[in-house]
C-alpha cells in the first residue's frame, strides 16, 4: 500500500539519517541488510528464518522473530520500510524508543499467533478431510507445512493502528486510488479489507490475519498503556 500522511514531524533537521529516531532507523538499516543476505542466499535464509508451520521440518522456535526482517521481494520490503519509516517515525517520537521498541516486537509477536492460530484450524479441517480419503486435503496438509511465512508486515499494521489511536484525526490519503480519509477511519478500512480477504481467501499469499493480528495487539497495548497512565512515561515500560 503507497500512502502519504499530512501530519508535521516539528521540522527537524540534521542529516538524512541522524534525524531518524533511533529505533525506527535500526530496524530499517537491518531489515535491508537481511533483505541482501536473502538476495546472496536466498534458499538458507528463507530456510533458516522463515515461519514455518510448527509441524513442519523446517520449523525453528527462532523464526516467530526472524521471519519480521525477511521479504519476498523488492517491493515488499520498500513499502514496509516506507510505512515504517513514515509512521513508525511519528510513534516513536510519540512513546519513545523503549516503549516503541517493545510495541513493534509484541505487535509481531501478535501478528504471528493469530496467523499460526489460523493455520492451526485450517490443518485440523485438512486433517479430518484427509482421514476421510481426500487426495487434495493431503495435498493441502503438505503446502500448509511447506509454505514459508516472511515480512515485517504483522508488526507494521500494529504501528499503523498506534498511529491511528495517537493522531486519530490526520489525514491519510492512498497514493492508488487516491482516497482521503482521517486516520481511524482508514485504519477500520484496512481492517475490514484484511478481515474480508482473508476470510474469503482473495488475494492469496498474503498472511491477511497476521496483519489482523498485528493491529489487534496494537490496539490492545495503547490502550493498555492509557488505562495504568503510562503512556507518555519514557522510563517505563
């Protein structure tokens, strides 16, 4: 998704990447990193730190984490690391680099066990078809298992809800098709799209509930934090 966001950063100055917040920039300078790691060798990286489904050999505890700094292709990772740029900058700021930190990653984290919850319903109904004698419910068993899981996605929709909760009423306007909208409002429309076409299973190869996931826990952390006070506290967590 190209987005463009009309809200004012205070006009800092600096050079290119000394006025990033810290955080923000890190993960952006590592997540480019991985991406030409994963262009050198892309069959041992995707092998070794993409999600894959619990059951299946390739599954290692350490993907639910590295799978956020692998993409599946140049656009992938230039319009995550565009959404976290401009967003992710702007909820840093907001919370600061511990807090932002630790919304990122649970965010992730969160965008990982509804999509795994999901697979997990959709193997047990492989499963009961297969014992019935489906030859495509096997199949179906064998890509679950097979299909690696990548990007920074899950984590991103989460920042993207925190922003949504914190500037509620700037505006968002879609590059294509160019509609404005305020920034809850754009939010609840993403939600809706991801919810529909995951559901209906359009737009295949997308992880729609991951991306569900992710706001989800997004939206559950800032209101958390606003119920205990904390959310303008830098010192804690």
């Amino acid at each position: 998704m190209a987005y463009y966001y009309s809200n004012n950063d205070g006009g800092q100055r600096g050079g290119f990447l000394s006025s990033w917040p810290p955080v923000t920039k890190n993960l952006i300078i590592i997540n480019v990193i991985i991406f030409a790691a994963s262009l050198i060798n892309e069959n041992f990286m995707i092998g070794t730190f993409a999600l894959f489904y619990p059951t299946s050999p390739f599954f290692h505890w350490w993907q639910v984490v590295t799978h956020m700094f692998l993409h599946g292709g140049f656009w992938h990772i230039f319009f995550n690391m565009y959404t976290l740029f401009i967003f992710g900058s702007v909820v840093e700021r907001y919370l600061g680099p511990k807090k932002f930190l630790l919304f990122y990653f649970v965010c992730g984290l969160g965008a990982v066990a509804l999509h795994l919850g999901v697979e997990y319903l959709q193997m047990q109904s492989f499963m009961q078809s297969a014992a019935d004698g489906s030859a495509t419910a096997v199949q179906r068993i064998q890509d679950l298992k097979m299909t690696p899981t990548v990007g920074a996605s899950g984590a991103i929709y989460g920042v993207l809800m925190g922003y949504a909760m914190l500037f509620p009423e700037s505006r968002m306007t879609l590059l294509f098709p160019p509609v404005t909208l305020s920034a809850k409002w754009m939010v609840v429309a993403f939600a809706a799209i991801e919810l529909l076409t995951g559901v209906t299973g359009w737009a295949s190869g997308i992880a729609h509930f991951a991306h569900l996931g992710g706001m989800l826990i997004g939206w559950l952390m800032i209101i958390w934090w606003r119920r205990r006070g904390i959310l303008f506290d830098q010192n804690r967590l």
